[in-house]
C-alpha cells in the first residue's frame, strides 16, 4: 500500500486498482497520529468501513470511473470533544509493476492453503535457543508479485510486547524467550500480506499460537489445615470430610492428575481412617472410636500429580479429626445414702444437695445430670432439681410436712442425662444410679389448720337474709379439736356472708341475685381466719356459689295475631329470663274449657308450641288464656288475642271484626245471631220488593188472609220454639175494619224484643206496638206510603242485638237465646210498608226466583244460615 500523507488529518492518497472486490483491503491509514484516543471512527462513503487499526476496506464491488473517488474520514474523542476529519483520495494506479498483470482473472484464481496455515505450538518454559521459529506464513500471490508480511497483536504490538516478530520477505514467525502457559496460554496475531504499492491481494489471516502445557506447578491444598468432627462408636465406612487439592497446570491432563494418601497418623495407633486416592474422602475405619480414650487424630496427608507416579509433583497437608461425645457413660452418686432434717410448715426451702460422677464431657448434654424423686414422694410434697453450674441436685420442700401425721421421711431419687444414651455396638445396657435420703421432720408450735383448705357453698338464688348455708371450722395440730379456735371475716372482700365466731356457721346476710351487678359472675371467694388461744392463725377459703333459682315466669313474647281464612298455625314462643334447669322446654296449656275445644296447642321445639283452630270456626277476634309452665313448675299466664279474619293477607284485615264477648261463645249462639241478621236482611229485601211492586197496582184491597203472607217460609230457615216466658208480652188479635191493620192466621211472624216489647216506634204511653204503630197519640192507626230506609232498620237493630248478646254473656245457662225466635199470632197494625201479599200477584205459588239475584254480601248469608 503506497500512503502519501501531504499532512496529518488532512489528506491520504491511496493508489487501487480500477476494478475493487467487495471486502477488499484498500490501505492503512494512521489514525493515532492523527488523533490518539479515537472513540468514535465513522466513513462518508458507505462503500468504505475503517477498522480500529486505520485498515479501510471496501464493503461492495466497485469501480473507478472517473479514475479517482475521494471521501473522508470521521474521528470523534466524545470525553475530550474532539473532532477531526481525514481526508481519503483513491486514485487509479499505473500499470508500471514489476511484474504486469495480464488479465484481471490471474488475480482472482488463487488458492489459500499457504495463506492458512494451522495454529502453532510453542512449548511452556522452552529452553531456546531464541530466536527460535515456530512458524511460516506465505501467500500464493507471491508468485505474481512481491509480497511483504506483517504482524500485530500480543505479543508483537501488544502486552507482551516483543515475544513474537514476522520476517517482512520470508514471512516466518519468530519467538524472542520463554512462555509461561499460566500467565499466556495462547495467543491470536494478525498477519497481513501486501505488495510494495500498498495493495494488499490477501485478507488479514488470523493466526493463533497455542503454549503447550509443561508440568511446572506441585498441586497444592486449598485450605493449610482441615478440621473435621465425628461422634465416637461411629460405624466403619462413616465419611468424616473430604480434602481438596488443586494444580495450577493444563486441566484434564496428566499434569492436574492428583492422588492423595494418608502419610502418617497421630496418636501413632491403629489406624482409624482412611482416605480415598482419587476424592480425598475421610472415613472411619476403626469400628470404635473412644472418645474417653483419645478425644482427636491429627493426619499428614499428601497430594501428587501425574496419576501419583513417583516423579509427579506432590504437596502435604495436615487434618485434624476431633471425636464428638455421645451419652455412653451413666453418671452415677458419689454417696448412697443421705441424711437431712427440716421443720414442718416449712416449705420453699433447699434441705439437700447430691452430687454425681459422668465420664462424658462436662457441660454437654451427654453429662447433663437429671435428677428425679422415684419414691416416697406420693404427696408431691418435695421438689429436686439440677444446679447447671456444678450439676448437682438440690431438694427442696415445696409442701409444709406435719410432725404430726410423720415423723421421718424416705426418700430414693434417681438420675439420668439430658441425652439419650448412645451405646457402642455389642455393649451392655447402662443401669439407672440411684440414692436414699432420710428426712427428719422437726415438731413446731402450729397454728389452727382448716380441713379442707377451700370449701365450697352452693347458695340458692334469692334465698332469705340470714340463712345458715354451712359451716367451716379448723383443727389444732397438736390436739386434733377446734376448741378455743375464734373465726373472722377480715375487711375487703364481697359481703355476702358471715361467721360465727365461734361455732364457725355461715350465714348469708345479702339476698344473692345474679341479676344484681357484683353476683353476675355468681361466685366469690371469701377469706377465713382461725385464731387459736396462742395467737396463731390459720387461713381457709370459702367459694360461695349462686346456683341459679326459679324466679322469673315464663312469658308469651308475642300475644296478638291475625289468622286469615288459609287457618295457619300460630308459632307461640315463650321466654324465660331463669337459666338451666328452670327454664325450657315449657309446655303450653289452654285454661279456658270452652276454647280449649275450639283451638288446639301442639308442640313445635322446647321452646315454641302451634296454635291451631280445631274445625271451621266463626271468623272473629278470640282472646285465648294461654299458661305456660316452665321446667320448674313456674306457671306464667298469658292472654293471647287471635283475630279470626276473612282474608288473604294480614294487611287486609281492618280490625273490625266482631268481639267475642270474654270468649264464652257457644256454637248454638251463632247459629241463632245468624238465623236472626239472615231474617231481617230477607225481611228487608223482601219489603223493598214490594215497595217497588205496590208503585204499579196503588189502592189494592187487601183480603183479611193478607197477613198469611207477611213473611215467606222458606227451607233456609225453620221456625222456632214456642217459647212461654213472662217477659214475652201477649199478642193481641185485632184488625181494623178500615184494612190497614193485618191480623195473622195460622201463618207465624217473627219479632226481635228488646225490653218491655217495644218495637221501632214504641209510645210512650206504653203498650206493644209493632213497626206500623202510630207515631202520634190517640191510638189512631195511620198507614203511611213512605217505607223505612236500611239506616233507620240499622239503628233500630243493632243495639238491641248487642244488648241481647250481652244478656246471653251474663247467662250461663245461656236461656236468653231462647228468646232470639218468638213466634207471633199477630204481626202488628199499621204497617207503612203495606202488606206483602201484594207480592203473590203474579200468581205463582212460589216466586222465589228474585233471590238468585242477589248480591254477594246476601248469598255468603244465605249460605252462613244454611251451614247452621
């Protein structure tokens, strides 16, 4: 490559071919004299690209036209802000070469066998001499034209500089001294091959130069001592740990081949572990291993290379192997027997301590003594446990001992380790060491001691002020009676009850309630003291417990319902504020005789009962005495109000349905109250019929048998009873000549009485007069042609009827209802609404037909007096 520099970053001149291949090496520009620390290299032309070392190349094939193509160059040191710019010319070379190329093709066939040549070995650590050849690079186009080699890379232009060189005409490679494979296992440089006018007919070869390993490094262990643990009577074949060892030479070669032995063992006995030549595992060999006997090993193990052969390297290294314990020892009391003394009452107080022998290493589990009471301490009376500092066992009384129940106490504790024992194999079973301590009891003055310590009173809630509820009394030690022994509440505690102070009864002196604030826990425990003729006391404890009571009644919580026509049975649920036993399961009761056989209780839970009607009862409001009995036998009445309605829904009852009068109502009643309403309705239409018939035919002459059709016998009704009783006032068998008044036949009428017999329009005067009665004096009949309007009928009738429903109530024996159906000779005089003869005109012997036109209100009546 021919490089004209006129002056740096400002122009190079590159002479090419015509003709430029793709990937073609143009020429070599010095970028660092132009700029040093280029960060950012970049080309005008995109036809060009420009490698770190100033190599240009071509990236496509072309051709120079024009004989000279120009572009620049880009340089960038982002860090300094330092931009330059080099300026490239490529102009056509002249065909003036040492040797002429004739034709374009000679240049484009050539082969690379030379020009690739395989990696080169060059041995670690050679010996020289130096400069020593390792290989040759050459190119085929050598041939056709004079070729200069070149190089760069490590090694040549780079750390380590100078190792290697290449001969400019011969293109072998030299090495200048010795390699060391660790630090430089390979190298890659770069060869170039170009003619004296700077083209270049060879791409840049890469060559690698391989060091081959030389066996120069001793393995070596990773760690200067190995420490290792493994419990004693481990069995054979146990691993104990492993060693490691490394070499710094080739891997997977003869010279990181490592074996390890073990050199010596100390103690210097049998010995008791091996390690494996190719892993450097340790394991146990010796099938017992003493810790008693020798607590650690120490090994001097050696690693050598080459497989182990004797002219491989090696290196040594030195474990240690420490021996756990494990609990094979039993420990085992210094003394057998022990002997100690204590006052009785005493308690919390340390009356002994044992001691004990362990072979095991002190302060680990396996010596860990545990001590326990075996016998003679059924009472629990003493307590034996371990000082962790010197490991003794320290007994303790923890209950008071009496002089005078026993004198002496004996004693026989045992002791175990912490651990579990682990036995060597093949040795026999530890046995369990044990010792007995005699403990004297001391006699001591005591004071009164109650029996038991904690009594228990159960109190029935609300009992009465005053009552005796038990008694608690305490003994003398020392004589075994209660004699001279005074007893006190002290201050501050619940003031339930008191003590006499001297037989020691109890008594309660508030009524206990457990609805009251401070009893709703329902117990207290109350202090006692006993005080003896020398002073001493004693302490006991009374727990006085309220056991709940039957005070309260078991109540109806919902006493008012509506039962439609659908006749679903009521759900009556009763509480009862008294806990378990007196309250549920209630049984419910009806205490009215005469309801109880119209309505029905059946139970539902413990709790709630059904109440149900038991036929087709009359519609109406029934107040039902309801009593229920709790659990204890507590009756709690009840009044439960049951509306009767004709409905669908609750919501359509209006609430104005007819009261029973006190419930005492009889089936035969409403019978007669309906026969009675049912009469005066048909009566009633019957007379507007007529009213409406006597408009057509005015002035009729009415016959003397026009009373045998003031009221029609039909099969919906029978007549009643002839009935004699004082209070009916006589009939009377008159009929004016003038034919308003209407005498009556054999046909009978029907009247409702109130009173003295006084009808609608009754006088003043007195006497009976009927619904056609004169209204003014001088019992002159008056036929009047206006009729009475429903609302007069309403109040004439409707307080009468309550009146007689009442009379019926005060009556037991209910003869009142006899009196609703009086049969008559003689219906009255001086009717205004006329006879109803006139209604037979249409001369047919019954003409009934109007009745099946009647409205709803009159049919569901009709049917009512039918069903009764």
């Amino acid at each position: 490559v021919l490089s004209l520099c006129c002056e740096a970053c400002k122009k190079v001149i590159f002479h090419v071919p015509s003709e430029l291949e793709a990937d073609t090496l143009v020429g070599r520009v010095d970028l660092k004299e132009c700029l040093r620390s280029a960060e950012f290299i970049s080309s005008s032309d995109g036809n060009f690209k420009v490698l770190e070392d100033g190599s240009v190349y071509t990236t496509s094939a072309l051709s120079l036209s024009a004989g000279k193509k120009t572009f620049t160059i880009s340089l960038k040191d982002i860090q300094e802000q330092v931009q330059k710019k080099i300026h490239v010319s490529l102009v056509e070379e002249e065909k003036k070469t040492p040797k002429t190329r004739h034709a374009r093709d000679t240049v484009l066939k050539r082969t690379k066998r030379r020009w690739g040549p395989i990696p080169s070995v060059m041995i670690e650590n050679s010996l020289g001499p130096f400069p020593l050849q390792i290989q040759q690079v050459q190119s085929d186009t050598a041939q056709n034209y004079t070729i200069y080699y070149s190089a760069s890379g490590p090694g040549i232009d780079q750390d380590p500089k100078g190792l290697f060189y290449i001969e400019r005409e011969t293109g072998n490679i030299f090495a200048t001294r010795a390699v060391d494979r660790e630090q430089y296992p390979s190298f890659q440089i770069i060869c170039f091959a170009t003619t004296p006018d700077g083209y270049s007919p060879e791409v840049p070869l890469v060559h690698t130069i391989r060091i081959e390993d030389d066996n120069d490094n001793a393995p070596y262990f990773t760690q200067d001592l190995f420490e290792f643990c493994v419990p004693e009577n481990s069995r054979p074949g146990v691993v104990v740990g492993k060693v490691i060892a490394e070499d710094r030479d080739e891997p997977y070669t003869l010279h990181t081949t490592l074996k390890y032995r073990i050199v010596s063992q100390t103690p210097p006995i049998t010995p008791a572990f091996s390690l494996h030549g190719d892993t450097g595992v340790i394991s146990v060999l010796l099938p017992q291993l003493d810790r008693e006997l020798v607590p650690s090993y120490t090994l001097l193990v050696e690693v050598r290379d080459m497989a182990g052969q004797p002219f491989g390297l090696c290196t040594t290294g030195t474990v240690v192997i420490k021996i756990e314990d494990t609990n094979d020892n039993a420990p085992s009391f210094k003394q057998l027997q022990y002997e100690t003394r204590v006052e009785e009452n005493r308690v919390s107080v340390e009356i002994l301590r044992v001691s004990v022998v362990d072979l095991d290493e002190p302060g680990s589990p396996g010596s860990g003594a545990v001590y326990e009471i075996i016998r003679g301490n059924d009472d629990q009376a003493f307590e034996i446990t371990t000082d962790k500092n010197t490991n003794e066992g320290i007994l303790c009384v923890v209950k008071g001992l009496d002089y005078e129940t026993a004198k002496q106490r004996i004693l026989v504790i045992g002791v175990n380790n912490e651990a579990p024992y682990l036995l060597a194999p093949h040795s026999q079973q530890l046995s369990q060491s044990t010792c007995s301590v005699t403990v004297n009891v001391l006699d001591v003055d005591e004071g009164p001691v109650f029996k038991p310590c904690l009594l228990r009173l159960d109190v029935k809630e609300c009992e009465d002020i005053g009552t005796a509820i038990g008694r608690y009394v305490a003994q003398d030690p020392e004589t075994g009676n209660s004699e001279g022994i005074r007893y006190r509440i002290p201050p501050g505690q619940c003031n339930w009850i008191n003590i006499d102070d001297k037989s020691g009864e109890v008594r309660t002196v508030r009524v206990l309630d457990r609805d009251i604030g401070e009893m709703r826990r329902g117990q207290c425990n109350i202090t006692v003291l006993a005080i003896d003729r020398n002073g001493k006391t004693g302490t006991g404890t009374i727990q006085v417990c309220i056991v709940p009571g039957n005070k309260n009644f078991p109540r109806i919580a919902q006493t008012d319902y509506i039962m439609c026509r659908d006749r679903k049975p009521i759900c009556l649920t009763a509480q009862d504020a008294d806990e378990a036993p007196y309250s549920a399961p209630f049984v419910y009761r009806i205490t009215d005789r005469n309801l109880a056989s119209m309505w029905k209780l059946t139970p539902h839970d413990d709790d709630s009962w059904y109440l149900s009607p038991k036929g087709d009862i009359p519609y109406g409001i029934y107040e039902i005495p309801v009593s229920v009995i709790d659990n204890g036998g507590k009756i709690g009445e009840n009044t439960v109000r049951v509306n009767l309605c004709d409905c669908v829904t609750p919501t359509e009852c209006d609430g104005r349905t007819r009261q029973l009068s006190g419930g005492n109502v009889t089936l035969g009643l409403w019978a007669i109250l309906a026969m009675i309403l049912g009469s005066l309705l048909l009566l009633l239409i019957l007379i507007t019929i007529c009213g409406c018939c006597g408009a057509g035919v005015m002035h009729r002459q009415v016959t003397d048998d026009c009373a045998n059709h003031n009221l029609i016998i039909s099969n919906t009704e029978a007549p009643g009873e002839e009935v004699m009783d004082h209070n009916i006032i006589p009939l009377q068998n008159t009929c004016d000549q003038g034919g308003y008044g209407v005498k009556t036949g054999e046909q009978q009428t029907f009247e409702i009485v109130k009173g003295r017999g006084h009808t609608l329009e009754s006088a003043k005067g007195g006497g009976h007069q009927t619904l056609g009665s004169v209204k003014e004096g001088g019992g002159q009949a008056m036929m009047d042609t206006c009729r009475y309007s429903y609302s007069e009928w309403h109040n004439f009738t409707h307080p009468r009827l309550g009146e007689k429903v009442h009379l019926c109530r005060q009556d037991e024996e209910q003869k009142h209802s006899e009196d609703y159906l009086l049969s008559y000779n003689y219906e009255g005089k001086g009717s205004l609404a006329g006879s109803v003869g006139c209604c037979s005109d249409q001369h047919e012997e019954e003409a009934l037909d109007f009745l099946d036109q009647l409205e709803p209100k009159f049919r569901t009546l009709a049917e009512t007096c039918i069903k009764r």
